[in-house]
C-alpha cells in the first residue's frame, strides 16, 4: 500500500517536551488560556494561522542551512506547539507535535496525541489523511504495533469507512500479522474489487502465508487494473515467483533429509 507523509526532522536543541512546556512556558500556557475563551472560530483560524507559519519558517530555515551553511537562531517552539496550545484539537498540530514527541523517544506521549486524532469528528477536514500520515511516521518510525493500534482506534470511531479499513489490514501486515489482516483485505477487496491497490496489499499478504496460488491470482489482476506508473504488483509478482521457489526448495531438502 503506498503511503506517504512528511516527518519532523529532530535535532539536539529542539528536545522539548510539549506537555512539560504547556505547563512551565508562560508563553505557552497563556496561549491555551487565552484561546481557550474565545470562540471556537477564532480558536480554529489563530491555530491555523500560527501552524502555516511555524512550518513555513521551518521550511526555510531548513532551504537557508543547506544553500549557506548557516543556522538560523532556534525557534521558541518546534512547529506546531503553539498551533495546538491554542486549539487541541487542531489535527494538523496534533498530528505534528505527536510525531515529534514520538520520534524524540517519548513514545507514550507520542501515540497519545496521535491516538487523539482518532477521537476527532470524522468530518474533520483530511481527517483519513491525516491519520495515514500519521501511520506511515510509526511505521516509518519501526513502530508497527503503534500503527495498529492508531488504526484500530480509528475503526473504533468510524467502522465502516473504506480506507481506514485498508489501514489496518496493511498495518497488520506490516507488524506480521498476515493471518490477522487478510479478513481487513479480504473485506477491502469486497468493497472495491477493482481496487489494484487493495488487490496488490491482499496478494502480497496471501504470498507471505504461502498461498501461492490464491496470490498470483490478486497480483495478476492488480497487475491488470493497475497503471503504467504503479509497478508494485509487478514487482510482486517477481517476488511471489522467488518466494515460491525458495518454499520448493526447502520443502525437496526435507523430503531428502
């Protein structure tokens, strides 16, 4: 399944924990005071505002060091702390500071944020996006349980919905639970029969329990569907073929032991 995100760069001076700030920063703490009485609006708008800057500045400070060589003065904050101490509920910040903390190795802290995500209404704006970004960072993190985890809470909160259940049959499958994500897939697949990603994720889960045949089946019919440009069910295929031969192989050497 090809996902992507965008993942905070942690460096050495910028360790801070956003609870502990929340709590001792002045600054900090009379931003969620002062916010937490206004409108929900006006919360909303200051949150997106500060947010757009923080990685805006991040960004650019960033392009600044590679094309001189120069560091720019620390930011007061990392991005995206004072976006969510005005709104905590700002998905965006949320999914930010959450991915910050965690790759800092404040894991619990971490998944805290990040499983907050799952509490948010599910008409919140990019929300399935944004809890996939934020899969892809555990799992891009070596976090698999983590990400089943978040999935599974997003479930939770909205059962039906197609492509949390693709997550989760992927995040599984990445964590090794091939047995225990093939019913997500297979449910995926029901949903949408010509989906060549799902079909792809499906067969590659069939190929590493050893259903050979039942994978080259999916794989093929991603191939069919899929366009020129998503050449993983190809890859796949080859894979499964290598695969295949490697069980043949140890299943002659057992028989001649």
């Amino acid at each position: 399944m090809a996902k992507k995100t965008t993942r905070t760069k942690v460096t050495s001076d910028t360790r801070q924990c956003f609870t502990e700030l929340l709590s001792r920063d002045p600054k900090l703490s009379a931003l969620r005071a002062d916010y937490a009485r206004k409108p929900a609006t006006k919360r909303r708008a200051a949150a997106e505002w500060v947010y757009d800057e923080s990685i805006s500045n991040s960004l650019f400070e960033a392009a600044l060091a590679r094309l001189q060589g120069e560091r720019l003065p620390a930011p007061e904050w990392p991005p995206g702390f004072a976006a969510l101490a005005i709104d905590p509920e700002y998905a965006p910040a949320l999914l930010t500071v959450g991915c910050y903390e965690h790759g800092c190795g404040r894991k619990a802290e971490g998944m805290r944020l990040l499983l907050q995500l799952t509490q948010l209404p599910s008409n919140t704006a990019d929300w399935i996006e944004i809890i996939d970004k934020a899969g892809q960072s555990l799992i891009d993190a070596g976090d698999a349980a983590g990400t089943c985890r978040l999935y599974e809470a997003a479930l939770v909160a909205s059962p039906g919905e197609q492509e949390i259940i693709i997550g989760l049959g992927w995040a599984l499958c990445r964590a090794g639970k091939q047995q225990e994500a093939l019913p997500w897939l297979e449910r995926a697949v029901a949903n949408a029969p010509k989906n060549y990603s799902v079909l792809n994720d499906y067969g590659w889960g069939l190929a590493e329990l050893g259903r050979f045949d039942e994978a080259q089946k999916a794989l093929e019919k991603a191939v069919q569907l899929a366009p020129a440009s998503y050449d993983l069910p190809a890859n796949n295929l080859k894979r499964l073929q290598h695969l295949r031969e490697n069980a043949q192989l140890r299943k002659g050497t057992r028989q001649i032991q």
